[in-house]
C-alpha cells in the first residue's frame, strides 16, 4: 500500500510499504482523511517517535475493511474514527487515571504506524462508530477536538469566565468554540497571522489583535491559553493572567523553548499554572459534540491534499499557512 513515512530527521516520502494485518482484537481501517497537526511536525524534527522511520498520522477516519479473530463490536462497512491513545492500562497512572500519563505511552501515528496511509491498523476499542450524517473525511477532526475537551476538563473554568486564546489556528480556534459554548462571557484571541485572526473573527471573538496592549484590559483575563507553543507567546500570555486566575499550556512547544516565572506573583496572586497533554476519557464525548455541530468543517478544513502531497503539506502546515490540513488517500 501506499503510505508516507518520516524516514529520517527532515525527511518525508511517499512509498510502498506492507499492508497491514490486523491482531485478534484490531480492525484495519481504509483511510478516507487523515490531518496534519504539530505533534508531526515535531516527529521530522526528531522528538516525540522512539524511533524512525514511522508513518505518521494520529488523526484520522475510515472505513473498516478486515476485522481481527475476535471483533464483534464493528464489522466490515462501518465508518469509524479512530482514538490514537495506546495505553498499557497496568502501569501507576494508567491504574491512577491518568491514562495519557502512562509510564508506556504509546500511540498510533506517533510509535506505529498511523493513518497517513491508505490502509491502518487499530484496536477495535479505539474505533467510534460514525452516524450517517457525518462525513468520513470530516471525521479526522475528532482527534483534535478530543484534545481540547481534555484541555476543557484541566480548566474546569467557571460560568462568565473572560478567556484569551493565544493562537488561531485549528486548535486555538476549537478552543474559541468550546470557551463560547461552556459559559465564557468574553473570548478574545492574539495571533500574528491576519488570515488566522481573519477566521476567528468570523466565528465570533470579543476581541482580536495581533498584540494584548490591544484588547486593552489591564486586568487581564481569568484564563489564558496558549494554543501555539511559541516561548515568546507563552511569556506575554503567563503575564497577562489576572489574579486568581488560571494559565492553561495546551499549545506543544518545542522540547527546548524556555520562558521566565514570577514565583511571587503565582504566590502572591493565586495563579494555578497547568497543562493539558493529548487525549483522556474525552475522545467519545468529541465524537458526540462533532456529530451535533460543534465545528463547521468547511470553516476548520482549510485544504484537503493528496497524500502523495504529503511532504508538501507538512511544509505548507510548517509555513502556517491554512488552518487544519488534511491528506486523502
């Protein structure tokens, strides 16, 4: 089959590699859509993959095509959307639930092969079942918005919260989505990139700027989430929480990027400094908000590529240009 594969530390290809062949439990999926997202940016740059080459790919959607020995709760036809997360379900965390923390945290896409190919494999309890209004490349965006259900859960924010997003592309935009529709009384959004900003306008911010001194509220915001993982985004955002209020990391920053805190100021102010890591207990509750109309897709998929385009689209997501990408098998 046809897949494309990050072979090595800068490089991607598009090649032949075997089919798969599903385990007892696992189902094999023919990949309608799969999207682009940082976590593979950061694998061409060699983090995040124990080891290369791997075919990339923890977002995507299909339709079941071979089924394993023992899976009778899908059969052949049926359109799933797949939960990347492989977890050993034995370990501390996994028994303390805090699957995504697992000491042998695993995952399609990112430590197996994934859906950047025709055909994928999957445990059969990682597949949801799509409703018939639902389309199959549309799907691919379940993944993502699990990840900012899980960011949702961190917060925990209350009804009224004044909310700033730094960033506007897919996941900063989904976070401007879920902030509206769970009770924020101001959502405002920073991004330098006008067409990004362009896109959030028109889903309905209160503000936004390609700076904060902009939005002008001196008192900042009781949450403040960073949806790009830039250290200079991160740096302006811990600055701009008001007290008591709540700093959320949900964009992925380089293993590299340092920023400075205030420990007085965390003290001083009872600021709670959080994060949000991938997917928990929250992908099937994305699949029942995507199935009722959280996103427009049209809004959300900006391009939809061959996947022999699949190195290109890496460099266009790479140059931010667009908001989700996916490839098309």
């Amino acid at each position: 089959m046809k897949a494309a594969v990050i072979e090595s530390v800068g490089r991607a290809v598009v090649t032949e590699v075997p089919d798969p062949t599903p385990g007892p439990r696992d189902v094999v999926v023919e990949v309608a859509a799969c999207g682009l997202c940082g976590t593979d940016l950061h694998i061409l740059q060699g983090e995040f993959a124990p080891k290369l080459p791997i075919v990339p790919g923890h977002e995507f959607a299909g339709e079941v095509v071979g089924v394993g020995t023992q899976v009778t709760e899908v059969a052949v036809g049926d359109r799933v959307a797949v939960d990347p997360s492989l977890y050993c379900h034995e370990c501390r965390y996994c028994r303390d639930g805090h699957n995504n923390m697992c000491e042998r945290w695993a995952a399609i896409g990112v430590t197996v092969p994934g859906g950047a190919a025709q055909y994928a494999v999957a445990p059969v309890a990682n597949c949801v079942k799509l409703p018939e209004h639902v389309r199959t490349q549309d799907a691919a965006l379940i993944e993502p918005l699990s990840c900012a259900v899980r960011g949702y859960d961190v917060l925990n924010s209350r009804l009224g919260a004044h909310v700033l997003v730094y960033g506007s592309g897919t996941m900063g935009l989904m976070m401007l989505e879920l902030a509206k529709r769970t009770g924020a009384a101001r959502v405002d959004v920073v991004d330098l990139n006008p067409a990004r900003l362009e896109t959030a306008r028109a889903l309905g911010v209160s503000g936004s700027a390609a700076n904060a001194d902009e939005l002008d509220r001196p008192h900042g915001w009781d949450v403040v989430i960073d949806a790009t993982g830039n250290a200079a985004a991160i740096q302006d955002g811990l600055g701009r929480v008001a007290k008591a209020g709540t700093f959320l990391q949900f964009g992925v920053a380089d293993y590299a990027a340092r920023v400075t805190i205030d420990p007085y100021r965390i003290y001083n102010q009872e600021i709670t400094i959080t994060g949000s890591m991938a997917v928990l207990h929250s992908y099937e509750r994305a699949a029942e908000l995507f199935a009722n109309g959280v996103l427009d897709p049209e809004v959300f998929i900006s391009d939809r590529l061959p996947l022999d385009s699949y190195p290109q689209a890496l460099e266009q997501f790479a140059a931010g240009v667009g908001r989700k990408i996916v490839v098309v098998p």
